[in-house]
C-alpha cells in the first residue's frame, strides 16, 4: 500500500469512526472508535518509517550483543571480535564466525567500550558509535570517517579472546614392498591489539622409510611487531631456531629485528615486507677433521608475507624468508610455505602446502660428502582453526 492511498485509508477510517460517535457521546461504541483509529493509524504511521532508519527493536533493548547492519541493510546479532586489515571478524551464534568487508559494514551497535586506533597514530578507549561510514567518540564527541581507522577491538575482552590459533596435520602411511611413514605438522598462533601483533610459528617434517629416517626437521619461530600507523611497523623482535640433521644443522639460532611496511591491504589481498639485521649460530651435526663444528654470523633477514582470499571458502598463503650470512653459515639461505586451504567448517578445513628449504652453500659431512642444497615437501591434509 503506498503512502498516498494509506493517507486516504487512515482519513477514512477516522472519518467514520468520529462521525458515529458524534452520533453517541458516550457509550462502548465510541471509545471502540477511538481505540480502532488510534491502533490503525498507528500501525500505518510505522509504515512511514524510512527503513533507512529502522532499527531492531532488540537492538536496543538488548545490550547483551553487539548489533551490526550491513550496506545491504542486513542486521546481525553476535559478537564484534575486532576489525583489523580493512576485515571485520564477527561472531553469530547462528551463523558462526563471520569475515565481512569493513566497506560493507553501514552501522554498529556496539555493547562494550572499544579500542580505536586511527592513521594518525593516536588509540582512544572510548563507547563508540557508528552510522554510516562515520565513528563517533561518546567522551570527546568526536567524529571520524570510517576510512581512517586503523583497527577496532573490544577493551573488555579476556586474554583468550585476543588469541587465534590454527594446526595442521598431514599423514602418510605406505606397507608392502616399502615401509614408509610420513608426517608434517604446523602450528600457529597469533595474539592481536589495537596497536600490536604477536606471531608464533612451528613446522616439522618427518619421514621413515624401511625403519630408517630420510626426514627430520623442525623449525620454530616468533615475532612482535608493533604498530605505528596503518602499514607502517617496527618487529621488535625476530627469533628462529632451525634443526635438519639432513642438511648437516643440529641447532641453529637467529635473532634479530627489523621494520615492516604493508605494501597491500584489502580485505580480499594483503601483502607485507620485513627486513632487518640479525644475528645467527649454528651447530653442524658433522665436519670434516679439523673444522670448527659452531660457527656464527651477523645477518640480513628479509622475509614476505602474502595472503589472498580467492574466495568466502578458498585462501592461499604465500610464506618467504632469506637470510644472508657469511659463507661458513651458509651464505643464503631460503624458507618458502606455500598453502592452498579450503574451509569445510569454521573450525575445519583441508590443504595442500609446498615447502621449500634452500641452502646455498651447505656444510660438507664427517665423510666429505655435501648435503643437497634444496629439500621439497609437498604434503596434503587437515586443518583446524580456533
């Protein structure tokens, strides 16, 4: 009904109803009238509401979730877990955890003070409000457009709730003419603030064929990186430690630090570059007669991250990082991960990863031999992200 002939519908309506109980001032007939043309036209009053403009009307009663409305004028009801790299990660009983745009997020009814951190360096503690591509700070009043925030976290959250953790299982089993086991194993987590980001990473590859092992590598790693605006970071600290008896490594340890520059962030494509000086030791397994089994290097550790959601369902990773270091150590040496995941469930999803570990020049055996310079792992299996 549109809003000319409801216009003529409600004037009818009271028309009737107030010329027939001009006819009885008083009596249940008369305040039946009134009750009906107060009731009607209220109801049609509501169908006047721009829905612009429309809320839920638990939305605002109920501040035990955050509200979110989409530009397509959707409504959610869950949690607002945070919004980093232009990607807003929301949580619906429902609907499970959800990656949306922060392009396509129009308003928020957020329940719990929030963290704010805008391009210009500066993070404010505050209950916001959000309407239409604009951020409001309740304290100061102040509004800014949508476009220069950085991230958005929620202050009261518990330690647990800035964590996510992700692992990856792949297996292989041969009997028959050859006996072979073969594993490989990742882990990762992440911990995530307003102005702050820490990673922590393991992979191991293990392989038996016919009882004796032809793979064995572990390698482990962490770094913190602090943010000073939207691209722009420090990695205050940069720790690995490396072992792969088969490329003649029982313990290899490099530290350092660096900056880092987000060349890409969207929320389908990012791609960051970190580069920095180091330090690293190394225990070789085996030498020859007469060569030092510890050597030790300054370094030059550049490392790439490149991250790409194909899909709602499909992602893919790219994972660099070369170290230069003297000869004695290797000269360079190269690490690549590169992943195809697709996601099942929220929590479970399959992959296909390629590592390659490069060495330029390895450190020769107690028998003269040199190990290869490039192991290749291709592996295929399960993952589960929390």
């Amino acid at each position: 009904m549109g809003r000319h002939a409801t216009g003529e519908f409600r004037e009818r309506i009271s028309h009737f109803c107030c010329g027939r109980a001009l006819l009885r001032l008083s009596g249940p007939r008369t305040w039946l009238c009134l009750l009906a043309t107060l009731g009607i036209g209220s109801t049609l009053w509501a169908e006047d509401v721009d829905p612009e403009d429309w809320i839920p009307p638990a939305a605002r009663e109920n501040p035990k979730y955050d509200w979110m409305q989409l530009t397509s004028g959707e409504w959610l009801k869950g949690e607002f877990s945070h919004m980093y790299e232009d990607s807003v990660v929301f949580d619906s009983d429902i609907l499970g955890e959800l990656t949306i745009g922060w392009g396509g997020v129009k308003r928020v009814r957020f329940r719990n003070p929030m963290g704010v951190r805008l391009d210009d360096r500066t993070v404010h503690y505050d209950t916001i409000r959000m309407l239409d591509g604009d951020i409001t700070l309740e304290s100061s009043e102040e509004t800014v457009p949508k476009s220069q925030v950085v991230s958005i976290t929620p202050v009261y959250k518990t330690e647990w709730s800035r964590w996510k953790l992700e692992g990856k299982v792949a297996f292989d089993f041969q009997s028959g003419n050859t006996d072979e086991t073969r594993y490989t194993t990742t882990l990762s987590a992440t911990r995530r603030t307003v102005s702050t980001r820490f990673n922590g990473d393991y992979i191991g590859n293990y392989t038996k064929t016919d009882g004796d092992e032809t793979a064995n590598n572990h390698r482990a790693s962490s770094n913190f990186d602090y943010f000073f605006d939207e691209r722009l970071f420090i990695r205050a600290i940069d720790a690995e430690y490396y072992r792969d008896r088969f490329q003649n490594i029982n313990t290899q340890v490099t530290v350092g630090a660096g900056v880092g520059y987000k060349f890409i962030d969207t929320s389908k494509l990012d791609w960051e570059i970190q580069f920095g000086p180091a330090y690293q030791y190394t225990e070789f397994a085996q030498v020859p007669a007469g060569s030092d089994r510890t050597v030790s290097s300054p370094a030059i550790v550049l490392s790439s991250t490149l991250g790409w959601d194909i899909t709602a369902d499909l992602d893919y990773t790219l994972n660099y990082q070369g170290t230069l270091t003297n000869r004695e150590s290797g000269l360079y040496s190269q690490h690549i991960v590169s992943s195809l995941d697709y996601e099942l469930t929220s929590v479970f999803d399959v992959f296909l990863m390629l590592q390659l570990d490069r060495v330029e020049e390895p450190q020769q055996r107690a028998d003269g031999s040199t190990p290869r310079k490039n192991d290749l792992t291709v592996s295929v299996g399960l993952g589960i992200d929390i």
